[in-house]
C-alpha cells in the first residue's frame, strides 16, 4: 500500500488504492532464459509432476532464479529421449486450437501449434501472434515458479487445454 | 513428493486436480479424486446451458418450477438471488429472459454458469478433503480452489501455492503473483475475448475495467463478486468489492493502472 495512491478513489473512500501499472511485473529478469526460440534445454524449468511419482524438482529453487540443477543424479537416457506428444483439440469462439509438445525427458522444448483458428478476421489477428506469444507464456509460467495459473480467456485458455492434455498423454 | 494429478474436460473447458503429499505420508486414495471428477459431470447434467434437457434449461423454458428441481439447484439459485440483491443487479443470472435481449449460443433464459462454475469447484474440494487431502489445488478454467502448500517438504519453508494470474493484454506475461493457502481465486474480465461481460443492467457491455481478480473463502461468491465488480466498473466496483467481507480483489482497468483493495497485498509477492 505505500504505492502512488492517486486520486479521486482512494481519497474518498481510502477503499481502494490504485497503483501504477507495470506491463512486466511477473518476474522481470528471471525469464530471459525462457523466451522461445531458445531450444536449446536450457530452459531450466522445473518439470512437471508426473502422477504418483516422485520428482526431482529441487525446492530450494522456488522462487528464485533457475537453478543449475547440481545435486539432482543424471537421469537415465531414456529419460532425456526426446519426443513430441499431440494434445486434444479445442474449441473456442473462433475456431479450433490443437498444439504439438517436444519433450526432453520432462522439460518443454518446444510448443507448435497443429490448428489455430482462421475463420474471422479477428481469429486471424490472434492467430497471428498467439502461438508465439502464448509459447512464451507457458515457458515463462515455468521459469517463474507458478504453480497454477488462473485467469482465463478463449483462445489462450484453448491453448492451455490441448498443452496440458498433450502433457497429460505425456504423463508428465 | 507424491503427486495425484488429474486433468477432465468438463463445462467446456478444463479442470485440473493437483493433490500433494509428502513421501512419508500414505498414498492418497484416487477414488476421491474419482468422485469429485463424478461430482462435476453430475453439476454439467443439471445446469450445462449448451443442453436442451438440462434442469436449469427446463427451468428457464417454464417446463420445471425451481421448488420442483434438485436440491444443488435450488440452492444455486437461491445463492444467485443472494448475490444480486447484493450487487444491486450487477450480477443477475436472469438476464437472458430480457425481452430485448439478444439470444446467442450458450445465453439461455436462466444462466447461473458464472456462479456455477466456482460453486461445483468449492464442493468438489470438499470431497477432496474428506478423503484426506489437505495439500491440493482444483483449476477449473482458471477460476482455482486451493488448500495447504505446493510441496510439503520437510524443512523447506513453503507457505502456499504460487498462482500467476494471466495478463489481460500481453499474454506471455503475469499481471500478479499470489502465494495462497486456502483459498479461492475467482477471474472475471475480458481478455482478448471481446466485450463479453454485459452489464445486465442496462443490457450493454460493461467498461472500465479489463480484469478482476478476487480472492477469498468462497469460489462461488469470489466467481460472483469479481463479475459483479467488472459489471460496476472501477470506481464503483472496487469500492463496493473492498466492503465485502472477507474478499480481496485486484482490478485492472482499461488505461492499464491496477486497483487493489486495500487487503490485497497481504496475498501479493509481485
């Protein structure tokens, strides 16, 4: 509460305080290694949980920055045998998302989508710029340490379904 | 770390159960995750308004009277009734019957879907906890019932989960991220979906404010105050969420600025 508290909304009532906006307030710094286009697995993202499993995720990286991963054994090579997994279809308003998952072992390589909608002109704008973009999302999600995202809308949220029915086919 | 995940497409969209439990502990039953997924095909049979014969369908076409349906929706629409006399009208599941009211796919007569949604979450959890479970989240289309922490490892100090709530307009980001114990999250706005939440009111889209976020006990009333407060708009709508008791909310508006009731910040770490 010590931001700027403008106006007329919290001096009135003193109710709400409003504070300035800032269009990278996740967790700027800590996911530049997680932009898309970096292929490379160096991502450093903590896996996802498999179920009933354990997992090597190191807790004492929550939060802070990707760790170099230094205590976790090497894992078997068919762990870290890459493969692509295809989620399920899903609708939305403007049409139809499908996304294709690259996996090494349990880390996301690689997100592509297989069907995106196109079938109105507003679909073709966020056809255009969603997949890289939500690709970005979902690896950043990742990098920072979240364990659940919340909030929803049709396109991205299409997108999060067939990732995480992809992951599930995974059993990631 | 033992994790009991489960992923069902369910009301059109998708829920996850995340159910944790530390290595020493037993193994959690998944016939309560079971019931729960049961639980939320059951709540899509009795209030789904993409289906003809649906109890709230018959409801709104005048074929069922409410004292007549099952005992989950009376007491939906008993709670429904509860929260727009509470919202003065913003939030009114009875908007579709609007004479002037344009019919769409989805918008039926009778449409509780925005209190439903987070209200079948609740009681799901509920499940969940009589089994036992006491680390676990339920995300139903980003509207999410969380209990307990993310990993309860021994002397690792976790206080909740991390919950990113999405950005309205650059999607590759957050707009905040909330460490939550037992909580529930509910989102409202409208994102890149166009002006989807009516102010049912003056039957025209509401405006101000893109998003709101609320956090607090209840997933069915945190659903219904975060649509409700979309519907008021910034400066009547945060004001009126900061008098609710117990709930906490975060606005963004359409200039980009956040509004923050003035408990929010206790759940906030960026």
């Amino acid at each position: 509460m010590s931001r700027a508290a403008p106006a007329v909304v919290a001096t009135l009532l003193g109710l709400v305080a409003l504070a300035t906006f800032k269009s990278s307030p996740g967790v700027p710094g800590k996911s530049a290694a997680a932009l898309p286009g970096k292929r490379s697995g160096a991502t450093a993202a903590a896996p996802h949980r498999s179920t009933t499993t354990t997992t090597a995720a190191p807790p004492a990286t929550r939060g802070s920055t990707p760790a170099t991963n230094p205590g976790a054994s090497p894992p078997a090579t068919s762990a870290n045998a890459t493969r692509t997994v295809d989620g399920g279809p899903f609708d939305n308003q403007y049409g139809t998302v499908q996304v294709r998952v690259t996996l090494r072992g349990h880390q996301i390589t690689d997100v592509t989508p297989l069907q995106m909608p196109v079938d109105r002109q507003r679909s073709a704008e966020i056809s255009q710029q969603a997949a890289p973009l939500l690709l970005q999302e979902v690896l950043q999600a990742q990098s920072a340490q979240i364990d659940i995202v919340g909030g929803a809308s049709y396109t991205s949220q299409s997108y999060a379904q067939s990732l995480q029915s992809a992951l599930d086919r995974a059993g990631n | 770390m033992q994790s009991v995940r489960r992923v069902v497409e369910q009301w059109g969209t998708v829920i996850s159960i995340d159910v944790r439990r530390a290595d020493d502990e037993p193994p959690f039953d998944e016939r309560a995750v079971d019931a729960c997924v049961a639980w939320f095909a059951r709540v899509d049979d009795l209030f789904s308004t993409w289906r003809p014969d649906t109890e709230i369908m018959r409801i709104g076409r005048g074929e069922l009277a409410v004292e007549d349906a099952s005992p989950e929706v009376r007491t939906v629409l008993a709670l429904c009734e509860q929260m727009r006399l509470e919202s003065d009208g913003a939030f009114d599941v009875t908007f579709g019957a609007r004479a002037d009211v344009t019919m769409r796919p989805g918008l039926a007569p009778l449409d509780p879907s925005g209190l439903v949604k987070g209200w079948a979450v609740a009681r799901g959890g509920d499940l969940l906890c009589a089994a036992g479970a006491t680390n676990f989240f339920v995300n139903a289309g980003g509207d999410v019932l969380t209990r307990g922490h993310a990993d309860a490892v021994a002397g690792i100090d976790v206080t909740g989960w991390r919950l990113g709530i999405q950005h309205p307009w650059v999607r590759d980001r957050v707009a905040a991220v909330l460490v939550v114990s037992d909580a529930a999250i509910a989102t409202s706005g409208r994102y890149e979906r166009g002006d989807h939440v009516v102010d049912p009111r003056s039957g025209r889209p509401a405006i101000g404010l893109a998003s709101v976020t609320v956090v607090g006990p209840d997933l069915a009333v945190a659903d219904a105050y975060a649509t409700a407060t979309v519907v008021l708009g910034a400066s009547v709508g945060m004001r009126w969420l900061a008098t609710r008791v117990g709930y906490e909310g975060m606005g963004i508006t359409d200039e980009h600025a956040v509004l923050l009731t003035p408990g929010f910040d206790r759940y906030r770490v960026s």
